[in-house]
C-alpha cells in the first residue's frame, strides 16, 4: 500500500484530502506544521508528499528544497497563492505538480495516482541494462538517471530529467506545451502550461551554453518546443 504524507495545515482540508485518498487505498499521515511535518518526510518512508506552500514553522518551500535533496520522491505543492512567481519558485525546487487551491478532493487522488503510476514505471525500468542517449555533447543514461554536458554530470530534478529525455528521444519533432505535459505528467494541463515553461527554463540554464540562444531545445513561436539535432 502507497503511503502518502499530507503536510498542511488547515485541519479541516487535511482530513477532507486524507478522507478521499484513503477511499482509494492510500496509507495516509498528517502533518499540520512545516517543523513535523519536514521531519516526518526525512525520517520516515513515503512515496508521495502533499505539500502546503504557507505553513507554521518552516515553510513550503524550504520542505521541499530539502526533500529533494535527499529523496526523489513525487511531491505535489498546494496553495491558495495564485501568483504565477510562486508556482514557478516551487516548480524550479523540485515540486513534481502545483494545485491551487480551492481544488477538488477528487482532482488530487488523479494526480496523486498519476505521480506514483509514472514513479513506478521509471524505479522498475532500473532492472534493464542501461539505455544510453548520445546527442552533440549530452549523454543521458536513462537507466541511472544521469546527465553529462561534454563529460561534466548535471543534477537534474525527476520531472526535468524526464521532460530532456523525452525531447532527445524524438528530436526533430515540435511538441505543444499541451502535449509535453500530458506525456510527462499524465495528465490534461488544465491551465497549468507554467510547469512545462519552467521545466524547460531550468533545463536550458543546464544543458545550454548560452540560454537565451539555445542550441538544443528550441522554441518554435506559437507551437512549442523540439530538440535539435
């Protein structure tokens, strides 16, 4: 059984999320402060964190900046902020997803089961041989998970490394934002083109050499994005 960390801390909606998860055959912990709820998601063994952006202690965005660093797990960051700056703050610390809330209890088991099919089927494809993308200087090990720029390893986040290696693995082709995020994040966008925006920014500042001339990963205006080769 999948357990789920819900960090929040507005005690009516954690157990309204929880509720609804637990209907779906999720393990389910609260946390209601960003103190607990930081040490619950380090000490124990989760596979999927929900996480409030504006909590006591420590915020949002701290949790999941140190998360990330130690565990690859999905996370999903909540809030009532609207502003696009902290989605992309978020996004750009790790965060696999960002709901705004007022949200559907319904809406967050889809992307919680979205997230956790998509983990599984990238932790059970480390049993294969690795599987190796050379591209004029980048070389993605699939397997491992890893990326070299002309023989330097980069850190990239789950859904960044997912997103670089689908592109190189159809180079040529123009993909819409729409279509990138419902090949990475199985799901419809539902206005939540940013993600996609964002993702591509952090790859750029990584694999390009000039970002703001990319040689790579190109825009094509009005459609989207393809991979050079």
């Amino acid at each position: 059984m999948n357990r789920i960390l819900i960090i929040e801390d507005e005690e009516a909606i954690a157990e309204l999320e929880k509720d609804y998860l637990e209907l779906s055959d999720f393990e389910v912990c609260i946390k209601n402060n960003g103190t607990d709820g930081l040490d619950a998601a380090l000490s124990e063994n989760f596979d999927l964190i929900v996480l409030d952006l504006m909590l006591p202690g420590v915020d949002g965005f701290e949790i999941c900046k140190e998360v990330r660093e130690k565990k690859d797990i999905p996370i999903i960051m909540v809030s009532a902020k609207k502003e696009d700056i902290d989605k992309i703050r978020g996004l750009g610390l790790g965060a696999d997803d960002y709901m705004t809330k007022p949200f559907s209890p319904s809406e967050l088991v889809a992307r919680v089961k979205a997230h956790l099919a998509r983990y599984e089927r990238l932790v059970s494809s480390s049993t294969v041989s690795n599987d190796i993308i050379e591209i004029r200087g980048i070389k993605i090990d699939k397997t491992a998970r890893r990326v070299w720029i002309d023989g330097e390893e980069k850190a990239f986040t789950g859904k960044e490394f997912d997103l670089l290696t689908f592109l190189a693995e159809h180079p040529n082709h123009v993909y819409s934002k729409d279509e990138l995020f419902r090949e990475i994040w199985d799901m419809d966008s539902i206005g939540d083109i940013a993600t996609v925006t964002v993702h591509i920014k952090k790859i750029r500042e990584k694999v390009e050499y000039d970002s703001t001339n990319p040689q790579y990963i190109e825009t094509i205006w009005g459609v989207g994005y393809r991979f050079k080769v």
